[in-house]
C-alpha cells in the first residue's frame, strides 16, 4: 500500500513536472514567427522583441528596422503577433481599401476585465453595428454642421484662456490643463464652467493619470503575454486595486457628465437654454432619442459621452502643448508665424475662423505638430491574410509608424532621418540647439508673450 502511494506521487509530480516543460516549451514556440511571417529582428524564447519595447524612442527602432527589413516589419511580444506598418501606400492598402478586415480592435485584460468590463468604451469598440450606431451618433457634433456651431463655445473658452495667461502667464500649463476641458465638456454634455471648477479639473486628470499608469508596462504586468498572471491574489498584485479605484472614479465621472446632460435637455425644453442660438450638447440630443429603435440607455450613452471626452481632451492638450514647445524651441518659426498673424489680424484680436485661409504658414505649422510626438494606435486583423509574400495569422496587431511615414524621403523630398523632428525640421533651416524630440519645455514668458503680445490687449484687460 506505502509503494502505491510513494508511486502515485511520484507519477503526479512527474506528470506536473512533463506537463510545465511542454508547456514552457510550446509558449517558447509560439514566441518564436511562424512560416511566412513578415521579416523582422530575431525573437528570444518566450519574450520574444519584447525587450525592444522598453525604449522611449521606440519610433527610432522602427526607422532603423524599415532600413533592414523592409516597409513591413514582423515582431512577436511572447505569442502576440504585432506588425508594423512603415509605408504610407502600406497603410492606405490595409487600413482604408481593406479597412474591413484590418479594422479590429485588441482588448488589453486589465481594461476589459476590471475597468470597462461590459461596457462600450470606444477605446475597445469592434467594428461591428454598434460602432456604425456610435459613429452615426457623435456625426452630428464632430461633422462640419456640429464644428461650426460649436465656434462660439471655443470663442468664449479661448477668450478665457488667453485673458488667464495674461494675468498669470507663469501657470501656463495650468490654464491650458483647464482650457482643453472646458469646450469638449460643454459640447459633449453641456456642463459649463469647468475652466473654474478645480475639483472636477482634479478627478478628471487624476483618472487620466491612472489610466496612463495602467497602460505602462512598468507598473502593469503583461498578462496578455502570460495569462497565468491573472490569477495573482489582490492583495500581491497592486493593480487590480488600482483598477478597481479608476473604474469607480471613471463611471462617477461619465455620471456626472450624464446629470449635466439631462439638466441641460431639462432647461432647453422649458425654454431656458442660455447658450449661443440655443446650443444642445450631443449628449442631451441622443436624451431626446433614447425611446427610438437606434437610441442609447443611460449606461451606454455615459461611456458614450466619456470615452469621447477623454479622447477629446488628450488629443487637444497635448496637440496644442507640443505646438507652444516647438514655437518656444524655434523662436525664427514662431516669428515669421507671428508675423503672418499681425498682418492679417486687427491689433489686439486674436485670429478667428474665418481667417484661418489667410493664415497658410500657421496652419502649416500647427499640421506639422503631429508627428513630433510618438503616436501608437493599433488595429486587429479578422482573420488569417496573405499579403506582399508573408502569411499574417489571425488576431495580427497592425501599428503604423508615424514618425518614419511622415519622415519618408518619398514624400518629403527633404526629410531628415526620423529621429529628427521632421516636419518644422525638413522645411525650414534653423540655429535651434534641440532638433531631437527632447523639445524643451520654454519659460512662461518664451511661451506666451510673443504668441499672445499685444499691448492693446493688455491695457484693456488692465482697465
């Protein structure tokens, strides 16, 4: 009886023992390309590239790999498959001819499973009918219709914004924090105020910030990469505790953003509606259709409203931050651009809409922001494609490279490298010691006096 117990134990380690080693060894398999797989730099075993990502100029990477490999470049993160995409004629063959096949979105665990759970984020929409109900839905406000009517709200945050950085320009940062708020959260849901309201300006980027950490793979395991993880108690894995906290905050938020919308739809049909020729936020327009086959309950249309605001105010903070970095670092480009505006604009006006076509080095300029800061978005490939001799397999992430797209000698005859800044770079010659992306942040006075100068301006605020 001792012998069989001693053998059945012995048996059962051994088949833990065979099962673990099969198992390390098919994940070190599945880390390393499969057949036909786009070429790329060598894979370790069961990390695969992952070592590359640690870089905080991954886009440098990406240059020198589209040097080696080619336009596409195949990468393996553990068993995840991730392509990137170096070629602007590449991207339009994919993301926009075929764009219903390569149109998928990955899920991160951490975010579907413990902050957005079952809910629509548009960060993790599929592109499937409720995307096309989604887009359909927020048309009326991002479509040319909704901008144009929207102008007013973006006068008066604007006017606030600059009389706020005449009167304090040394929290610079602060008012542009505050500013990138105030227009989405008006059009969006109609609450107005949220330049001066500091508690909610705190919840909203303590709640960005947490999402941020989230995404770091410094302060979040890769369970995409090692599933097992998931499986760590709460109280060894710090995460989950800070996931449970930002999908608290995040949904008291998107509330918030739902009873400012009702109150406003509220005011609107009893006739007090005080916004410029009776303004309706998009949340309180898609209120007034809930009871329609198409309409949204109050859960999907408060991540509805939320999603598209947290998108809103990233991409507008950080847009117009780099854009004020780059005039502040290259003090020729932001004269000649200050030029331009004084000779089109009355003195001590800022410029309005209507004189953006008068502006062309402006605008030349401000559309020249984008590719200096690293932007990463990725798509899912649907299903198993053969495309330029390699065979992508299923739940393949597509990411292009911005930076070395919008650098490519192709199309623009003097681009430099992409480890350069490209765009203000390759047009304009400079004495700037910074033509790296390590753009320095300008003082207060570099930054705003020469962009907002206007004696005029000041003595009426003055008086």
């Amino acid at each position: 009886m001792d012998i069989d117990k001693t053998f059945l134990t012995q048996t059962s380690i051994g088949l833990v023992l065979i099962y673990t080693i099969v198992s390390i060894i098919r994940f070190s398999l599945r880390s390393l390309p499969p057949k036909y797989y786009p070429p790329g730099p060598p894979c370790l075993p069961l990390i695969g590239n992952v070592h590359h990502f640690a870089s905080d100029k991954l886009h440098v990477k990406f240059s020198e790999w589209r040097q080696t490999y080619g336009d596409i470049v195949g990468l393996k993160a553990g068993p995840l498959n991730l392509v990137v995409l170096n070629s602007a004629e590449v991207v339009r063959e994919l993301l926009e001819k075929r764009g219903n096949i390569y149109s998928g979105r990955p899920t991160d665990y951490i975010f579907r499973e413990h902050i957005v759970q079952d809910t629509q984020h548009i960060l993790f929409l599929q592109n499937d009918a409720y995307l096309k109900r989604y887009r359909s839905a927020v048309r009326s406000l991002l479509g040319p219709a909704g901008c144009e009517q929207a102008l007013p709200l973006q006068n008066a945050a604007g006017a606030y914004f600059a009389y706020r950085l005449i009167m304090s320009p040394e929290k610079w940062e602060d008012h542009l924090h505050n500013w990138a708020m105030g227009t989405p959260l008006t059009a969006i849901c109609g609450h107005r105020g949220a330049q001066k309201d500091k508690d909610l300006i705190k919840l909203f980027y303590d709640n960005q910030k947490n999402w941020l950490e989230l995404l770091n793979p410094g302060s979040a395991p890769p369970i995409n990469m090692f599933p097992i993880l998931k499986y760590v108690p709460a109280f060894l894995a710090k995460w989950k505790g800070q996931a449970t906290e930002l999908r608290k905050n995040q949904q008291y938020f998107y509330k918030i953003m739902l009873d400012s919308a009702k109150e406003e739809l509220k005011l609107h049909e009893a006739g007090q509606n005080a916004k410029p020729k009776d303004f309706l936020s998009l949340m309180a327009r898609l209120l007034q259709e809930q009871d329609s086959k198409t309409g949204f309950d109050d859960h999907q249309l408060a991540y509805l409203g939320g999603g598209l605001y947290d998108a809103a105010v990233d991409t507008t903070y950080l847009t117009s931050l780099h854009f004020i970095k780059v005039l502040g670092a290259y003090p020729k480009i932001l004269k000649r651009a200050q030029a331009e505006v004084d000779d089109v604009c009355e003195a001590g006006k800022p410029p309005r809409a209507q004189d953006l076509d008068k502006l062309p080095y402006l605008k030349a300029c401000f559309f020249e922001v984008g590719p200096l800061f690293f932007k990463l978005f990725v798509q899912l490939l649907n299903a198993s494609r053969f495309f330029a001799g390699a065979q992508w397999p299923p739940s393949t992430s597509l990411t292009p490279s911005m930076q070395t797209i919008s650098s490519a000698a192709t199309i623009f005859p003097r681009a430099r490298p992409s480890s350069r800044t490209s765009g203000l770079i390759r047009t304009t010659q400079t004495s700037s010691p910074h033509p790296t992306l390590s753009i320095p942040t300008a003082t207060s006075q570099t930054l705003t006096a020469p962009i907002f100068r206007s004696r005029n301006a000041r003595q009426k605020v003055g008086n």
